[in-house]
C-alpha cells in the first residue's frame, strides 16, 4: 500500500510516498528557510503564502508515476495558515482518487519517523522530541496511543538554540550554526547554569540559559568576538544538551524501557547524538534516531504515521479541520 504524506505544518512544504509505512519511494522537501532568514524566525503569513505557491509542484513530483492508496496529511499542531494549505490540498487529491484521508498529529511523525527506514524498535518505548517548536518526553505504548510525560516549561530547545544563534549574530536557523561553531570552542569554558536537572519531574527550561548567555556574553563585552563565542556556543550547547540526555534516560529507566526514540529537527545535532549514545549505552539502552533528512520536517514521516493510524482504522472525513495546538496523544479523527 502506497501513502502519500503531505506536510506544511511550518516552514516546510513536503510530500513523500511511502510503500508499507517502511520504504520511501519519494521524498520531496521545498525549504522556506532562504525567505524567513532576514526575520530570524518563521512569519506565518509568509509560510502560508509560500505553501500555497509550493504545494502543487511539490506533490506532483513526489507522485510522478505513482498511484497512491491513501493521502495523509498533518492537521497539527502547527501555523494555522500553513497547516490549512496542506489539509486543502490531501482533501482533493484524496477525493480525486477516491481514497482514504487520514490525519496526522506532526509530533507523533516525528516519533515515528524512524519506521520510514525499519528502525522503529517495538512498542513501548521512550521518545524525546526536539524541534523548534517543541520539546517532550513521551511515553509511546502504541502508533495511537502516546502520553506525554514531560516537557518544556518555556522555550523549545530549537528556539534557544535560534534565539542564542540570533544574539551572537551567528543566523539562522541557529542550530546548524551553533553546532559548527562548538566544534572549535571549549563546552566547559563557562559553567552555565542545568535548569532542571535535579528535578523530580520530566520537565525542562531553557529560557533561563538563553537569558544567562545573553548576559554572560554582555557582561564581558564579548559580542563580536569570534573566538570566545565560540566557548559561548559550546558551554551553551552542553548545559542545555546534558539536561536533555539526563532526563530521557532517567525516564527510560523509571518506566522499565529499553528503547528510546530521537525526534525532531535539533535530533540532526552530533553532540546530542553522541551524548545520548553514550549514556543509553552505559544504561543498557537501545536509541534509535532517524537519519537527519527524517529529522527535521519531512512528509516521509507523514505518509509512515499515516500507514499505521490506517492499519488501526482511523479515517477523515472531507469536513477535516486544522489543530494549530494539537497534542500528542489527542486522537481527534473519527474511527471508523
Ligand atoms: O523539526 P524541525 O525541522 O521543525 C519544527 O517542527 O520545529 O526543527 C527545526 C529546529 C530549528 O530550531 C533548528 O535550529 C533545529 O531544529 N536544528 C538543530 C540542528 N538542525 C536543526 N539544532 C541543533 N543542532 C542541529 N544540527
Ligand atoms: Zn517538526
């Protein structure tokens, strides 16, 4: 069965088909990332006029020569003027063909994703999400049935990584541009502070770090100064990454897993990886990351989680709304 995925829940305009949720036969992403750049961040009414000019070419070359069984599309959560471009265009397409629609939570895709490669270890597991928007910890017993157990309190760990990159005057998106400036600098140069790391919960903050580096960096007038923001990026870096990595795999642990899944654009970061692997390893982990094109938004991860949401019967009908705020775990669509 051949599912097409569609994807606009942001600043990327996606389709992909995918053949039993495991094999990707096309995988097509238009970037906006060149028109939000001189903004420093994504401004959704440009997003959404973008998508509508993307979309139709993007879908046709994801399905030159195919038939597709199934459109799936993400209905959130996401920028509501970008999401609706996306809904729109799987609604004809599917009522064209005459298939299923099939609802996507973006976030769950991004669980999923690694599926799309047969890397998906087996229910349950733990998944960490870390993207620009979001940033959690979710118990995953089942494609349908996810639970948050933790996330941030403030910014998204992509968010202070793009805010801290816009500061020093490093661009955008920040996460690359943070991870290749870390490469030279020394990330226990400066002790900043772990929020959260010794609490009891699932939870993280970031907006305390971003605001310690901001003033760090003012304090010693070091603006400008190419060599010490590159200690800077990387003291920034691991404070906010030795967090992450603690309280995922404490959180495998206290729910007897041994499995963990990484999510999500800041999932493509080297340092995150190899902190991670490192620490599962000693734990006696297995985790498991998408490769990077499957970590930041993809339409490949879509058609995937859509492959097994129709496994288990879920469908839309052609009155198909957005959820801008959509949760994991919030199973909107009708079964049918
Ligand atoms: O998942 P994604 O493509 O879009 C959202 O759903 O948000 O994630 C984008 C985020 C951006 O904040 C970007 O700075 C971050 O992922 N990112 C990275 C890296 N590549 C992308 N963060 C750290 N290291 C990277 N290599
Ligand atoms: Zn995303």
């Amino acid at each position: 069965m051949i599912v097409l995925g569609i994807e606009t829940s942001c600043d990327e305009c996606a389709a992909s088909c995918v053949k039993d949720g495991r094999a990707i036969i096309s995988n097509v992403v238009s970037s906006q990332v060149e028109l939000h750049k001189k903004y420093g961040g994504v401004v959704p009414e440009i997003a959404a006029r973008a998508h509508v000019e993307a979309i139709i070419p993007v879908v046709d070359s994801a399905i030159t020569g195919i038939k597709p069984d199934a459109v799936a599309v993400t209905v959130g959560p996401g920028l509501v003027g970008s999401l609706l471009v996306g809904v729109s265009a799987a609604k004809a397409l599917a009522w064209g063909w005459g298939v299923p629609l099939i609802p996507v939570n973006h976030i769950e895709a991004h669980i999923l994703a690694p599926a799309c490669e047969g890397n998906l270890p087996p229910f349950p597991f733990i998944a960490l999400v870390v993207s620009g928007g979001h940033t959690l910890l979710a118990l995953v017993r089942d494609s349908d049935q996810m639970e948050i157990i933790g996330s941030t309190c403030d910014d998204a760990l992509g968010e202070a990584y793009d805010k801290v990159a816009k500061f020093l005057g490093l661009g955008y998106p920040g996460g690359p541009v943070i991870e290749k400036v870390s490469e030279e600098g020394d990330a226990n140069a400066i002790p900043f502070p772990r929020a959260m790391m010794k609490s009891p919960d699932y939870n993280f903050s970031f907006s305390g770090l971003k605001t310690a580096v901001i003033r760090f960096v003012e304090k010693n007038g070091l603006l400008g100064n190419r060599e010490a923001v590159k200690d800077v990026a990387a003291s920034f870096q691991m404070a906010a990454l030795e967090v992450v990595v603690s309280k995922t795999v404490r959180a495998a642990m206290e729910f007897r897993l041994n499995s963990v899944v990484v999510g999500g654009g800041v999932a493509c970061n080297r340092t995150l990886r190899s902190l991670l692997l490192k620490d599962c390893e000693r734990a006696g982990l297995r985790v498991v990351f998408a490769s990077p094109m499957l970590c930041t938004d993809n339409a490949a991860m879509v058609a995937a989680a859509g492959y097994m949401r129709f496994l288990k019967g879920y469908r839309a009908g052609f009155d198909l709304d957005v959820y801008p705020s959509l949760k994991v775990g919030e199973n909107r669509e009708r079964e049918v």
